[in-house]
C-alpha cells in the first residue's frame, strides 16, 4: 500500500475521534505486514490520565485481533502535522523499532521516519 493511501486512511479516521476538551482530532493507520490496516483515533476522557491517543487505539485494535508485525503507522490531526507522543512512541517500540511513521499537513507533504530515529535507544525488556 502506498504511504499516500495510509494517511488518507488515517485522515477519514480522525472524524471519529471523541475529542469534547480539546477538539484536536487525530486518526491513525496502522499497517500490518501481511496488508492489513486498522485505525484509531483519540478519544478524551474527564479523567484526562484515562484519554488514549490515535496510534495506541490502532495497535491495541490491532493486537486483539492477533496481528503483531507491523510497517507502518500513518497520523492525520486537525491541527497540521503531529508526531506521536512519547508514550505512543515507546508503546509502538515494543512491536516494531524499525516501524515507518508517516506524518504531514496532507497527502501532498509526508514525512516518513523510522520509529527508532523518533525514539533512540527505547526501552523494552527481553522475552523469554
């Protein structure tokens, strides 16, 4: 799938997104590496530690449902380009360091960097 169509995705996405405080959409696209794309949006909370953001939403929709390789992620916001935060980017460290994140304005001004130049040196424990 091109990056293009990814972030299309995730722009459509960010309409759904329960933002009542802040008003700042955000939709993401979450490419799997057998093709798969699921998306997430942020949604608010009165208890602000309880809000969860795009990118998170579209991994844990798409762990539950069993995938756990992944390409890329695509981020879309009401507000311009907007990166991952912190603790999206150490959340999506876990599964994929090398994964593509692809932000801009629009389809027209994407920037595409590694996760693990957005998080160097992330922190995960080893598995057993």
């Amino acid at each position: 799938m091109k990056y293009e169509e990814l972030y299309k995705i995730a722009d459509k996405a960010k309409q759904n997104a329960y933002v009542p405080f802040s008003k700042f959409q955000v939709g993401a696209a979450l490419l799997t590496a057998d093709g798969q794309v699921f998306t997430g949006v942020n949604v608010e909370n009165s208890s602000y530690g309880g809000t969860i953001c795009a990118e998170r939403t579209a991994f844990v929709k798409a762990i539950s449902e069993g995938a756990r390789q992944f390409s890329a992620i695509a981020v879309a916001s009401s507000g311009g380009e907007a990166l991952p935060c912190g603790i999206c980017r150490q959340f999506m460290y876990e599964f994929c360091p090398e994964l593509d994140v692809i932000t801009g304005k629009d389809e027209n001004s994407l920037r595409v960097q590694p996760l693990n130049r957005l998080l160097p040196e992330g922190f995960r424990l080893e598995k057993e």
